[in-house]
C-alpha cells in the first residue's frame, strides 16, 4: 500500500512535517517526512501489510513551529499475491 495523507491549510505556514508510526505513542517512527510544500503527500514507498498505522502532521513557519496535529490511524490490507 502506498498511501496519499491529506490535511487542512494552517495559515502562515511555508511547509509542513509529516510523522508516521507503527504506535499511537509515535515511539516507532517510521517516515518522518520534512519540508513538504503542499498540504497532501503521496507516500513512494510501500508499507507493511496488515499492519496499524499512526500519522500526524505539523505545520512549519519562520515563525516557529505548530504543535503535531490529533494522530489520526489506519491499518493496510492483506498483501497482494
């Protein structure tokens, strides 16, 4: 599975950190994805089957930074034959 993670605009924000896990607690990170410009990501690279996984987002700005967003989950499929 290669998802697509979408999110909302924040304002004033010049790009944003993505952070993918396999916990809620984000202690296995697996993708941490920085200086995205858009507010969606296509993920390139194939993750584990049937497995849970746990993202978040936040926004980035000369500024400083936002907090993470709420963790939001999924879980892939069964593994294509």
């Amino acid at each position: 599975m290669t998802p697509t993670f979408t999110w909302s605009e924040s304002d004033n924000a010049n790009s944003y950190t993505l952070q993918i896990a396999t916990d809620l607690e984000f202690e296995n990170i697996v993708h941490t994805l920085t200086d995205i410009e858009n507010t969606s990501y296509s993920l390139g690279t194939l993750l584990a089957a049937e497995t849970e996984y746990f993202w978040n987002v936040m926004s980035n700005s000369p500024c400083g930074d936002s907090e993470f967003s709420e963790t939001l989950n999924f879980t892939t499929g069964e593994e294509s034959v």
